[in-house]
C-alpha cells in the first residue's frame, strides 16, 4: 500500500522499463525515502497499455491521476484527499461495509 500522496504524483514521463526489461513507475519522492533515492514500482503489460491508452486521451505531459472538474474538463493533477474518497466509494459499491465490521483493528493505540 502507497501513501495517498505517493499515487497522484506519478507524470506520464515517470513510466521507463525496468531492469529486467518490463515495465515500472519511478517514484521520485517518497516519505519513507530517507535519502530521496528514488524506487521503481514494477508494473504489469497491461497497465502499461492502459496508460498508453489514457495519455492519447489525456496528452503526454503532466499527471497521470487527474481530477474531472464540473464543466467535465481534466484537472491538472488529483488531489491526495481525493484517493481516501475514491477507496471508500468502492468499498462502499463493494458491499466490504459488514466485512470490515467484523475484522479487528489493524493497529491499537
């Protein structure tokens, strides 16, 4: 799992190939990255097609993650907050709501 922030801050220019010739993400900037290294996300064939696919609609500069704004216009880059709101509105659709009731806590305290 990412930091909310970590997601909405990939560009289109952050896909490359990995060593081992497929496809990742480079992570510029991390919180956990104490030496702001950098790290590559691995990523499969298929997700790589579909940012193709989304950077011939959405254009080849600038975030991947985009808001859609009232006027059905892209936003420039999805805001973090956005991320906590998408997950719950698929939790939601998905019905996890009695699951989740049902698993303990993850962290106490």
């Amino acid at each position: 799992m990412r930091r909310r922030s970590e997601p909405v801050s990939f560009k289109s220019s952050d896909q490359v190939s990995s060593p081992d010739g497929g496809h990742a993400l480079r992570l510029n900037f991390s919180e956990t990255d104490q030496f702001s290294m950098g790290k590559l996300i691995t990523i499969s064939q298929v997700l790589t097609e579909l940012l193709d696919e989304w950077e011939a609609i959405a254009g080849h500069d600038g975030y991947i993650l985009r808001g859609i704004s009232t006027g059905l216009n892209l936003t420039p880059q999805l805001c973090p907050h956005s991320i906590n709101l998408i997950l719950k509105r698929l939790h939601r659709d998905a019905e996890l709501d009695n699951e989740a009731e049902s698993c303990p806590p993850k962290y106490a305290g």
